[in-house]
C-alpha cells in the first residue's frame, strides 16, 4: 500500500469531515457544523496528512507554538487503513516538524489509552476541560 505524507497539505473540509466519518473521531468531533470544522482547519499551526490514490487517509492536526508545547487536537485514520503504521507515522512526522524541546500533548479517547501507552505516550492526570457552554465560575 503506498500512502504519500504531506505537511501543511490544504484540506478542504468536506475532505476532513469525511475522514472523521470514516475513523473513530466522528461522534467526538462536530462534523454536521462545517463553520466550525473549516475553523478547525483554517487555524491549526500544524497538521500532517495521509493520502491514498488523493484520498485523504489519515489526519494529524496541531496547534503550536513549536517550541515548547504542541497539543495535538485531531489524531484520525480511515477505520479501513488502520493497523498499518500510519498514525504511528503521522505522529512521527508531527514530531519531526517541532524544536528540540517541545512537548506533544494530547487528550485521548478511553479507548485509544492503549495506543497512546504503546507509543511511549506518558498519562497525564492533570488535565482539565471546560466545555464552550459553560462558564467560569465566580
């Protein structure tokens, strides 16, 4: 299987969304809002693509200020192409484009804890979330 990986490649975001539906990210990504989803990929600093026959495959979208920290927002791959290396080979890549001492930091799915354990992944309890609709309190 010959997959070409591109760096910053545009992405159209009928492209993504279609990604998303064919991973596991759809149900946790807002896929039937394409204003959000063009933003989504309008402001990434960084994203690292997958392709097969000019499919979009495979996504790896980050927000960064490549020296210190990179949080990685989407890690998805076509449910059909999984178990192939290409989202081991996404994040590689991703890191290859960060300074020497920046951080690759991401929230995982409870069912990728695994994954991301296997690929030297360290977990962090230490997040926290606050949803759009709510607010901070007083």
């Amino acid at each position: 299987m010959q997959i070409e990986y591109k760096v910053n490649e545009v992405v159209s975001v009928e492209q993504f969304r279609s990604l998303l539906d064919r991973s596991t990210l759809a149900e946790r990504r807002p896929v039937d809002d394409a204003i959000c989803l063009e933003g989504m990929l309008k402001h990434s600093d960084l994203t690292v693509s997958a392709w097969f026959n000019n499919t979009l495959v495979g996504i790896a979208r980050s927000v960064t200020d490549f020296n210190y920290a990179c949080y990685l927002s989407d890690l998805a791959v076509d449910s059909n192409f999984q178990k192939n290396g290409i989202g081991r080979n996404l994040l590689s890549m991703t890191q290859e484009q960060l300074g020497p001492k920046c951080k690759l930091i991401l929230i995982a799915a409870p069912a990728a804890n695994l994954y991301y354990d296997q690929l030297g992944f360290e977990n962090n309890p230490r997040c926290w979330v606050l949803d759009r609709d709510a607010r901070i309190a007083d």
